[in-house]
C-alpha cells in the first residue's frame, strides 16, 4: 500500500512529537518533585489576566490544536481513508467501540458516585504518543497498520471533541453562543463565494473563539468547526487548508502539546499517592484504558468484519488490530484535557492525571512489546515460506 506525502509529513511529524512528549513529561514530574517544586507548580498556576498559566495553554493555545485535529480531519474524509466508506468502516468501527466499552467499564465501576462525569476520560486516544510508539518499530510495520491506527486516533479525537461539546458544558450564554455561530455562518459564506485568502478567516476565527469561550461551550470546539469553513479547494498543495495545516504541524507537535504536557503534569506525587489509586474513578481509568480500548477496538473491528460492514485490507491480520488497541489505550493529552473538565476537586484531578499516566505508559509497554513479537513472527513465517 502506497502512503501519500501528506500522510507521511503527519505521521513524522507526529511520530518526533510524540517522543518530545514522552521526554518533556519525565521532565516535568522530575521538576514538580524536586527543590524546585514550589517554584515550579507556582509558575504555572501564576494569574495572567484573571487567569493562570495553564488555562490559557488549556482554552486558548489548544484551540490551535483542535484547528489541526479538524484540518486532517477533513482531508481523511476528503482524500484520506476516511473517502471510502468501505476503507473508513473499519476504523470507525473500531473507535466506536475503543470509546463506548472504555466508558461502559468505567460506568459500570462508578455510575451513581461523586466521579461518574469521568467516563469520557478512557474514550480518547493520543495520536502523538501512540504514533509515535508504533514509529520505534520501524520498517516492520505495514502502511495499513500505520493507516489504521492514525484514522483510528482521528476518529476517536472527533468522538472526543463530541463527548467535550455534549457532556462538559455546564451552562450556556445562548447570545454568544448565536454570535459565534452567526461568524462561522459568515466564514461559511466566503467558503462558498470562493474567498480563497487565509486572513478573513483567521480573524473570524478568533472572533469566533472570543464569544464561544464566553457561551459555556468550551473554547477549544472553535478550531474543530473552523476548520470545516477554511476553503479545501482539490486539496493540492496550493490550497489553502493543505498550507494552514502544514504550517500548523511542527509549531502542535513541537510547542503546544509539549507545553500542555509541561503544564498539567506538574504533579507533586505524595508519599501516600498509591492509596488514592485504591478508588474506583482511577480504577475506572486504568481498566477503561488498558483492558477497555483493545477489547472494544477488536470486538467491534471482528463484529464489523463479520456483518459485512467492512473488510480487513490484505496487509492488516486481527493482531495487528488487538496491537493497535493497546496503544489505542494511551489517552494522554486528550484524557487529561477531558480530565481537568469533568472534575473540579484538585484531588480527583491529581490521582486521575497519575491514572492517566500510569494506564498510558502500560498501554504503550504492551502495544509496543506485543507488536514487536506479532511482527518478528510474521517476518520469520515470510522467510521459511522463502
């Protein structure tokens, strides 16, 4: 199967900002837990017009990211995986189930208590992370495997940015909500007129992020809806989403989720910290991610295969499709973002960002280690058959 340039550039791109992810992280709990920690923690916490540090990062800079997440997005339903229905079933299928079986384990652990809004927090996938894990792999992987996992961590942001948009807006402004939505009206029409130059559109977007950040729907839909009105044209290099979102790779992969990592896993971790995992919520996250996103990538992928849905493509075996849910598991940026929205006690989001780390560093040990042997199996099938 042959890999476009434009797959490529993401899947690189994404690949070294996954490793810079994973260095930055160690990082920053080295920092949080060092003579440093006052300091550290402080800094990001610091007001900076009525708000901190971090929030800023959170509500504003992951907009950007939202933006990217949109602009691919669109291209996979357009030219990528995602424009034939018979190629983008199987992992819609697959995401459908690597974020309701997650969410159903969760729920069935916390339903009825304190922490039962954090059943979206083991639905999200990082595609940096899991790309970049399945990247140390090398040239073993098959291209539909490296198609399969991204369009899978594609589909399940959107699911995400769903379950964001439904279930974590509190209460709503409807005046701003109608004026954003009256500017994306407006940036839709220059779509259809054919205003084919970037700058309406950028101003329109921040416009738009002014009054959806004051609508009670979070900020960061913003760049998700914008992205569909930002002109797609052949979506050749010309075109002015195809530039936007290659300018927008390196500064994401590089600065914003980095700089997000930094911020919210400055954790102090207590002597105590392993009896705040003995609770359902973390259990919940742990068991949702590990166990949760492998079971319902597979079940789901086998049920859509075997009802005629989709089809398996020739390079992908069904333990491929159990290695790409292992690493489905890490959530990471998406788990946290979604975790700081769902609870409101410091605590909860500690021992849950410590959840969090720990379900995503099993998941990629597993789906790293498990991929490695699946793989070297086949490689030796491939030479005794020679």
């Amino acid at each position: 199967m042959k890999l476009t340039k434009t797959f490529n550039a993401f899947f690189e791109n994404e690949k070294s900002g996954g490793l810079l992810l994973l260095f930055v992280t160690i990082a920053s709990l080295i920092l949080a837990n060092s003579s440093f920690q006052t300091e550290y923690i402080s800094f990001w916490e610091k007001d900076l017009g009525h708000h901190s540090i971090t929030h800023w990062i959170n509500d504003g800079l992951m907009t950007i990211f939202f933006l990217l997440i949109g602009l691919e997005l669109e291209r996979e339903i357009y030219h990528g995986e995602l424009s034939n229905i018979k190629n983008a079933s199987l992992p819609i299928m697959a995401a459908f189930g690597g974020m309701l079986i997650p969410a159903a384990i969760f729920l069935a652990l916390n339903f009825g208590t304190a922490t039962q809004n954090g059943a979206g927090i083991p639905m999200a996938t990082d595609i940096a992370f899991a790309i970049g894990i399945l990247s140390l792999l090398g040239s073993k992987v098959p291209a539909s495997l490296k198609i399969f996992l991204t369009a899978l961590a594609v589909i399940d942001d959107l699911g995400a940015i769903i379950v964001i948009a439904v279930f974590y807006t509190k209460s709503i402004s409807f005046l701003n909500l109608a004026i954003a939505l009256g500017i994306w009206g407006v940036l839709f029409i220059l779509n259809r007129k054919k205003v084919h130059y970037i700058l309406p559109y950028l101003i329109g977007g921040t416009a738009m992020w002014y009054f959806m950040l004051n609508s009670g729907v979070h900020a960061t839909i913003t760049g998700v809806i914008l992205a569909f009105v930002i002109p797609f044209g052949d979506g050749g290099e010309n075109s002015i989403s195809h530039k936007l979102q290659h300018y927008l790779h390196k500064p994401v992969a590089f600065f914003i989720l980095p700089l997000f990592a930094v911020a919210n896993t400055c954790i102090a971790i207590k002597p105590d910290w392993h009896e705040g995992l003995n609770h359902p919520n973390t259990f919940g996250i742990v068991l949702g991610l590990v166990l949760g996103k492998p079971l319902g990538i597979l079940l789901f992928s086998f049920i859509g295969v075997s009802a005629g849905i989709c089809s398996l493509p020739k390079e992908l075996k069904w333990p491929h499709i159990l290695g790409a849910g292992m690493l489905g598991g890490i959530g990471f940026t998406m788990s946290i973002f979604i975790t700081i929205l769902a609870f409101k006690d410091p605590e909860t989001i500690v021992f849950s960002k410590i959840a969090i780390l720990i379900a995503s560093m099993l998941s990629g040990f597993f789906g790293y280690f498990y991929l490695k042997y699946t793989l070297k199996e086949k490689k030796k099938k491939k030479l005794i058959r020679k």
